[in-house]
C-alpha cells in the first residue's frame, strides 16, 4: 500500500476516534446536568449567631420598652415565601439548605431527604410535618417596632437568609410557640436555648427591635447557659 495511503487511513480514524470520544464527553455531561436538575443536595448550614459574648453586648443595646398593640397586625403585611431563585420561594430554601440528602423536583419543591427539628430534636422525612419558623415572630416583630416599617422592609425580614431567623422546625412545636418571646416560651431542647438567645438578639438588633424586660431577662439567662 502507497504511504500516503497508509497516513490517511490512520489519520481517518484518528479523527474518528477523536469524535466519539468528544459525542462521549457531550453525552457524559448532558446526564449530569439532568441529574443535577433533578437533585439538589442541601447547599449550607443556617448563618452563624453570633457568640454569647457579642450576643450579651447586642442584648444591652436593645431598647427596653414594652409591647405595643396588635392593632392593624396582619401576617399579609410581612409578605413572605419569596421568590429566592433557583425556581424556589423562601421555605423552599430553608428546606434544602436545612435538610440531609435533599432532593428536589424541577419546581424546588423536595422529594426526598431527611430534617431533624433543632427545638426538640425530631426527626421527620416528610416536608408537610415541618414549618418555617420566624425565630422573631412576626406578630412580636409587629410589637416590637415593625408596625411603624415599610412593606418592603417587613418582607425582607420575613424573608431574610442571612440572618440566623428562619428554622425548619417540627410543625406543632412551631404551633405550640405561636408568638411567644423568650420569656413565655422557649425550645423544648434545653441544650438549644443559648443558640436560640443568640439568633432571637441577633434579629432584633440587626432590625432595631425594642424588647421589654422580662423578655431581656428571659435572654440573659439563657445566654448565660452557653
């Protein structure tokens, strides 16, 4: 066979080899970004309150002042459940980032994983028996200076992912808690009570919340615990 020949037929399938390799590659990728479409692993642990100490020190530059009045309250001036990308509203992320092993339809909404409550230590593989807690409620939030804020401002509070303040938690403990302070209600995990004082002052001092004096008191005791 002339050489020329030779050089052209390796050079043929040389290309032919390199082709395939290239539609195995495409194909290899095509699969894992459907899987990926269709899995979505839980992407981070809840933020970090702050410490006892910078807790204690944010806890003394609350104003003290009692409650104000329930009057004009309504849970639909804290529009919440918002679109956080992703095709996923607000609880929707909660649930992915506060679960083991979630996995999720196209629509966000998870079809598999596990999520154990931080109050009381449940465990539960169903996202119907969980609720999205505000760890400030938004009825004491409403007591607490949020009947004077805009709209926009009590959405991003009801909403907010970067502030310790959202929990997936067991459905009737959340029920049981309604809107509670501290100083009426606290997780029934005692080891969770420094954490929990921590994240509830980490709210109210980053929005400028007032807390009357039992509800400091309650604080400050559960912070000593840490």
């Amino acid at each position: 066979m002339p050489h020329e020949h030779r050089t052209g037929r390796r050079l043929y399938a040389r290309r032919r080899w390199s082709a395939l390799l290239a539609a195995l590659a495409a194909l290899v990728s095509a699969l894992l970004v459907g899987l990926t479409l269709g899995a979505s692993p839980a992407s981070a642990e809840p933020p970090t309150p702050p410490s006892a100490e910078e807790a204690t020190t944010m806890l003394g530059d609350l104003t003290e002042a009692d409650e104000g009045s329930m009057d004009g309250y309504s849970r639909e001036k804290f529009p919440h459940w918002i679109d956080q990308g992703d095709n996923c509203n607000t609880r929707e992320a909660v649930l992915k980032r506060d679960g083991d092993g979630v996995e999720t339809g196209n629509d966000c909404y998870p079809t598999k994983g596990s999520w154990t409550s931080p109050y009381d230590g449940e465990k539960w593989t169903e996202p119907s028996d969980l609720d999205i807690d505000h760890v400030v409620p938004l009825a004491e939030a409403w007591r607490s200076g949020a009947s004077d804020w805009t709209q926009d401002k009590r959405q991003e509070l009801a909403n907010n992912l970067e502030i310790a303040q959202l929990l997936a938690v067991t459905d009737n403990v959340n029920q049981e808690k309604s809107d509670q302070d501290p100083a009426e209600w606290m997780p029934p995990s005692s080891g969770y009570h420094c954490e929990y004082a921590r994240m509830w002052v980490w709210v109210k001092h980053t929005y400028d919340m007032t807390a009357d004096a039992p509800e400091k008191a309650a604080l400050k005791k559960a912070l000593a615990t840490c």
